[in-house]
C-alpha cells in the first residue's frame, strides 16, 4: 500500500487563514505581553555518537570553547558536556555507551534546527571554516548559513542580532 500523503499538494490559502486565526487569538503586541516566567535558556542537550569528534567540531570548526565534561547523572558511563555558544547560554551533549540510539532523525516532538545567533563578522569567518572542513552548508539570505554536525543534527549560524529574524523583531 502506498503512501499518497507526499503527492498531496497543500492549501497555501487554508494555511495561511490559519495562521492569521492563531496570529489574531494568541498573539498579543509587545507592551501587552506579560513577562516571560522563563530567565533563559540555560542548554539544549544534543545525543554525540563520538565526543571527541563532536568535541573537534564544536570547539574547533564552529570555535565554541567546551566548558565542562562530566559523568552523565542519568546514565553512568554516559558522558555530559558542554559548549558556551555565548550570552551565559550552553550546548549540551551527551554520549550513550553500550545503546544503539541509531541516527539522526527529524520527527514529530523531535529537533528541526539550532539556530545560534553570531556577530555579523564571526558568522562570515565561521562559514569559511566551514568550507575549510569541508563541512557541506547551504548560505541563505546572506545572514544564515546551514549545515549538519557530525551527527547529522541540522545546525544554523545566523548573523542577525538575537530577537530577531531577518531583520524583523520577533521578540
């Protein structure tokens, strides 16, 4: 039995409509918002097949220093570590020893992208060592630059100041 969802065409119209019902019910204008309960984002945590290849290209390609490596507390032999990707914010990591975690997938509930925001003249560097590594990447809209870590997680490096995108406000 075949699977005809991926021929279906969708409503650009319906989708958009949609978007505008949930623009108009949810969102509300920035001196009406109430503060956010949240102080920030203190790490995201990614699964590393290899720490010293996520390691080498973190620190080394993408020149994010490692902060800390640690025993996993939930996994003994499992190890915990750490990037500083700026503003006191962290990229977390952990290995799974022993367990076949398989390979990077994008799913429903699952991670699309990292987008970590870089000065604008970091991010032309940062893309030259990209190329340099050999690290396929695809630039757009000259301030955003994709690519997948060792591990097939998709990464974004974006010059635009952090609060926004693509030079509009979005925080």
């Amino acid at each position: 039995m075949s699977d005809n969802r991926w021929n279906e065409q969708p409503n650009h119209a319906a989708i958009e409509a949609e978007r505008a019902r949930l623009r108009e019910r949810h969102l509300r204008p920035g001196g009406e918002r109430p503060p956010s309960s949240a102080r920030g984002l203190h790490h995201t945590a990614l699964i590393s097949g290899d720490v010293e290849r996520t390691i080498r290209f973190y620190q080394d390609v993408l020149e994010f220093p490692l902060t800390e490596l640690i025993e996993n507390r939930d996994y003994p032999g499992s190890s915990h570590f750490f990037f500083d990707i700026g503003n006191r914010n962290l990229l977390a990591f952990f290995d799974f020893p022993g367990l076949d975690v398989g390979p990077y997938a994008e799913v429903l509930g699952g991670l699309h992208h990292v987008a970590i925001s870089v000065e604008p003249e970091r991010w032309t560097h940062l893309v030259d060592n990209l190329t340099k590594a050999g690290v396929e990447h695809v630039v757009h809209s000259g301030v955003s630059v994709y690519f997948r870590d060792p591990d097939g997680a998709r990464v974004e490096l974006i010059a635009d100041p952090l609060g926004e995108m693509y030079g509009d406000e979005v925080l």
